[in-house]
C-alpha cells in the first residue's frame, strides 16, 4: 500500500448525539420500549447487539433522542469511559454521553475505520476539555484525521486486523475460563464456605494462627534518621489474587522499618478498605522482588502454624465467607468500607485437612502455570497486533 493522504473525520462522516428521555416519565419513553437505547458505559464489545435499556416511539417523536443506523462507530465522550469505542451491530438510539458516526460508504469500510479510531483514542484524551473529568466532543472528533486508502485496500486492512483481534480474544478467553476453573475447583474441594456444608473445623479465628501487622506510613517524620529507599506496595498493586507490579513506587525508610515490614515468601497481602465489595482482596507475596515493604493501608498476615497452607488462607478469606464477614464488619461511608486490625483478626476460619489444603495448592498451582503460559502468547499476540495497526496505517501492510 503506497502512502494516502489523512482525511478529517468531518470530512467523508456524518456525526452526532443522543440524549436522554425525562426520567420523570419513564412509563412513557422508557417502559415497554423496543429500540435500543445505548449508554457509554456499555461499549466494552467491538459490537453492540444489545442494551440494558430501550426507549419508546414515543421518545423518538417527541424528545431528542435520534435513531442511528446500524454499522454506525460510537465513542464515549463523557468521565470514565471517554474514548470507548464500539459499532452498532442493530439500528439504536444512545445518551449525550456518546457520539455516533455514519461514514459515507463509498469512501470508507465501517471496520477499517473503527480499527484507526483504536490507534487515535491518545489523541483524543490529549484534547480533552472541561474540568475534574476529562470531556470530548463531536469538533474534536470531526477533527480527527485518518489515512484513507481506496475502499478494498481499507478492507483488506481490516481483514487482517480483525483476524489478528481473533486470536487475542481467545487467550482472552481462555484466561477467562481458567479463572472460572479455579473458583468451581475451590467449591468442588471445599464446599460452600458460607454454610460449612462439608462440616470443617471452625473455631479458629485468623489472629490465633497468624502475626497480623500494618504497614509504613507516608509522609511520616525521617528527619535526622539514616535511610534508603526501596520498593513498597500500594493498595492499587495488591489485586485479587494478583500483584500488578509495573506502577510500583519507592519510599524511603529506616533499616528498622525495612526489618519490621519486609515482607516475605507467602506473607497474604490485605488491602484495608475501597469498594464493598472488594474487601478481603488480597493476594499472597512469592518474592517477586529481592526487597519489598507495604504501607499502612495492606495488612500483610504471616501463618505462625502448620495446620493452613498459605494459599488456601488467600482463598478462604478472599471467598463469599470473607466477603461476607468483612461486609458485616467494616466501617461503610458514602459507598467505601474499610477494615480495622481487630475485625482482620476475628476472622472465623474454616480448616480443612492439610492434606486436601495441599492438593488444592498443587491444582491451582497447575493452572497459574497454565495461565502463565496463556499470558505470554496474549502479550505476543498484542505486540503483533500493535505492530500490524502501525504498519498499517503507514502505508507499509
């Protein structure tokens, strides 16, 4: 393909937004609707089949709401799902939040176009505009510009690019089944953690069977006292059964601080508080890194027995039993709940046999493997991807 010229947006689309129909009278533009009514939180799919929601005829006659062709690109113009993309798989209306785009087909693939319009969402957020929340609108969407080939070229493009997208989404997917496996397996061993159906050994709270500790705290006084900086954890790197490693921070801290709150092989990792219903996340450390504390905000719990192992520790307290006690437990303000160190340690175990505590580790630790190995080919797949949009787009496919 030969270099092309970048057209605007504006130039070969028409655009435009919806809007919203008067909550007040939802018997008349909402209830018993038929026609799809898109919001911008709901383009996570490359195609969009259905809503949540649907409006009227009605509210397509006497609001502003507009019916947009299928085969339109939807962008999310608005807060935390600005730059979202989608295309109408059906014709449908949308909210205010989101921009439509009706390319002229006699210049432009709708695929093709969605596939470029991936590679200008970084643009698109460099423009935003408003305050707290970052804006777009249709001028800065109409402004874009894009390579545009003849139309076969376009579609060959997008041939190979949806096919590169096909074997992503099902590492994706696979993944996504392996999560599923590990949950069913856990049930499977141990029963409904809730009800103790199987009948295990509850007693035990967690503060009988481990050493519970907070950790550093930012911003506190180092004034005068010898220090050296390492890495720390933060809330946000302390996922659900999983480290996200690549935002890690550094801190400064006394060789006191380093020996009390270094963390090591096994120690479960608890964040204090955040959404409801992500208390008890948590994930065990597995020396990712040769030196690491935590701050104040994680709890870090270290066994001081033999009769849990420490992955089946993660599991029971991150289960719907966990979730379950911390909801009960936790101090809850305007939709944030969070933890204390005494709630933490009252934690009702359950203590199933070592010996199936054991072979539920050697399972899941199969599958980590699995998953590992789906990971990587994902990250190959998107490293192809990436290379095939840029090439692409330069001409040079």
């Amino acid at each position: 393909m030969s270099a092309v010229l970048n057209v605007r947006i504006g130039d070969f689309c028409e655009t435009g937004s919806g809007s919203t129909p008067p909550r007040d009278q939802m018997a008349r533009y909402f209830d018993g609707g038929t026609i799809p009514w898109v919001k911008s939180g709901e383009l996570r799919e490359s195609i969009i089949n259905a809503t949540e929601e649907h409006v009227t005829d009605a509210a397509l006659k006497e609001t502003s709401v507009k019916l947009v062709p299928a085969n339109a690109l939807l962008v999310a113009m608005y807060g935390a799902t600005v730059g979202r993309l989608g295309i109408l798989g059906v014709q449908a209306t949308t909210n205010q939040a989101v921009c439509h785009i009706v390319p002229d087909p006699q210049r432009a693939d709708v695929r093709y176009l969605f596939r470029v319009l991936e590679t200008k969402v970084s643009e698109m957020l460099q423009r935003t505009v408003g305050g707290a929340q970052p804006n777009i609108n249709q001028g800065i969407v109409r402004d874009l510009r894009v390579p545009l080939p003849p139309l076969e070229e376009q579609r060959r493009i997008a041939a190979i690019l949806d096919q590169a997208e096909a074997l992503r989404t099902q590492r994706r997917q696979a993944l996504a089944q392996l999560d599923s496996l590990t949950q069913s397996l856990f049930l499977d061993m141990f029963g409904d953690p809730v009800a103790n159906d199987r009948g295990w050994p509850d007693s035990l709270t967690l503060g009988e069977v481990a050493d519970i500790a907070s950790g550093v705290t930012k911003g506190r006084n180092l004034e005068g006292k010898v220090t050296r900086e390492l890495p720390y954890l933060a809330v946000a790197n302390v996922q659900d059964k999983s480290l996200r490693l690549d935002g890690i921070k550094s801190i400064d801290a006394t060789e006191d601080e380093i020996q009390r709150y270094r963390l090591r092989k096994n120690d479960l990792l608890l964040t204090e508080g955040g959404d409801p219903d992500k208390l008890g996340r948590g994930t065990l450390w597995n020396d990712e890194l040769p030196e690491c504390i935590h701050q104040n905000h994680i709890f870090r719990v270290r066994l001081t027995t033999e009769i849990l192992t420490p992955l089946f520790l993660n599991w029971i307290v991150g289960s719907s039993r966990g979730k379950k006690y911390f909801l009960r437990s936790a101090k809850q303000t305007t939709g944030i709940a969070s933890i204390n160190m005494t709630q933490l340690k009252g934690f009702p175990l359950l203590v199933p046999p070592l010996a199936l505590q054991q072979t539920f580790a050697t399972r899941i630790q199969a599958i980590q493997a699995l998953k590992a190995t789906h990971r990587a080919a994902l990250a190959q797949l998107d490293a192809l991807f990436a290379s095939l949009q840029q090439r692409a787009f330069a001409g040079e496919l």
